[in-house]
C-alpha cells in the first residue's frame, strides 16, 4: 500500500483535480484498489467523481475514532475507486487534533485501511497546521501541483523550509506544473527552469470535469492533458515501485 498526498499551500492551483484523475488512473490503469480520500473541507474530490456533498458531520469523527472510515466510504461508479468524501467537520479538525494529541493518527488510519486499499490518494487542504502535519507523516508522497508562476515557486519553497524543519524524515516530493499555456512567454520560462518536473497543460478538457463530474481520463483519454495526467501517474508508480 502506497500513501500519495496532493498538496499546496496555495489554492487554485488544480489540486483536486489532480487528485481525482490520479485516482482514477490508480483504478483503472493500473487496477489497483484505490481511495480518494478528501481531507479538504470544500469537498471538490466528491463533486469530481459524481457525488454530492454530506450533509452530516462525521468527517473529523473518523480522527476521534467515534466512526469507522468504512462507515462513511462511498464507491463510484468505476470499479475499484471509492470516496472518502469531505464535509464541515473538517473545518474543526485542527482543533480535534490539539484534544487528542495522536501525531501520527493519520498515518495509523492508512496503515489500517491498507487492508482494502492498495493505493490512497489525499486531497489535502491548502494549510500548514496540525493536519499538514498528519499528511506528511502518513503520506509516501507528496505531488504539488504548481502554476507556473513566481508565487507557487514561493509555495513550493514553503512546503520544503516546513518539511525540514519539523520533520527529520519526510517523503520526496514530486512538484507538478499546472495550467501551462505554452503561448505565455512565462509558462515556456517556467517550464524551462523546472528541471524536467512534470507538465500538465491548459485545457477546456480540465475545466470539463466540473460540468461532466468525472475525471478526464473517463472522458477525454486522447486529448493532451489526460495523457500528461497518465504520465504523471505512471512516473508514480514507478517511483513508489522501484
């Protein structure tokens, strides 16, 4: 079992939808049993896969071990990908995590739930507190996606100076630029500095899988972007097998 976090500090840098397709693919090209597990209280990963959000309140309750992951998992409509799905609970889990004092109940939760699932894939939410903490601890890998902007380097550099200062060992990073359009003479320097980091490209193809709700793979596999999503994807599991 293999633990990947999709993570920014910075919003809007098409976190969930990276997550989403990378579950996906997970699914269905490597056909492994995988959760999409969204730890972002805006619950983008279960809009992207088809679900409506919870009404209830129970996310947080999972961390307090008052409810069983199991209880709240969802399947969709592709074989071997199941939601764990968000709701506003997680608006007070830094709070539920500083009561319980448990730095690696995240990790714990995975190491459980590897019983069903061979991949877990983390929409994480653009923090760094206590449940940042938590994903670094559990996670095997941390992909960020990044705009190819100034700002996101800054992003990224953020997530570096914390994984070196409160946590000795921590997973490698795979930094991921997103939205690139080629046209922009900023994008084409972005992409020139990155050091061989992953691409995936601008397209109306990304912006459909909120009208559709499904991830692009599901619908548009051909087209440029859900074939930089797979290449992304499969450089992971090589990473995570070799």
């Amino acid at each position: 079992m293999a633990v990947i976090a999709v993570y920014s500090v910075k919003g809007g840098v098409g976190k969930s939808t990276l997550a989403a397709a990378l579950a996906w693919s997970s699914a269905t090209v490597s056909r492994r049993h995988t959760l999409l597990w969204d730890l972002d209280v805006q619950g983008a990963a279960a809009f992207l896969t088809g679900h409506e959000r919870p009404h209830g309140k129970q996310a947080a309750s999972i961390f307090s071990r008052e409810t069983a992951p199991a209880d709240l998992v969802r399947h969709t409509r592709w074989d071997r990908l199941d939601l764990l799905p968000a709701d506003d609970s997680l608006r007070e889990i830094d709070s539920l995590f500083a009561r319980i004092g448990k730095k690696r109940r995240l990790a714990r939760m995975t190491e459980a739930l590897s019983r069903d699932y061979e991949r877990i894939i983390l929409d994480c939410p653009p923090v760094l507190n206590s449940l940042s903490d938590q994903v670094i601890r559990a996670a095997d890998l941390i992909v960020v996606p990044l705009p190819p902007s100034p700002l996101s380097r800054r992003a990224l550099t953020a997530i570096r100076d914390e994984l070196v200062r409160n946590h000795k060992k921590h997973p490698p990073i795979l930094p991921v630029l997103s939205m690139v359009d080629m046209r922009r003479t900023l994008h084409r320097e972005a992409v020139a500095e990155a050091n061989g980091w992953p691409v995936i490209p601008m397209s109306t193809h990304l912006e459909q899988m909120a009208t559709r709700r499904e991830p692009i793979g599901a619908f548009a596999p051909s087209s440029p972007a859900a074939q930089a999503m797979a290449r992304v994807w499969t450089g992971i599991e090589r990473k995570l097998c070799s």
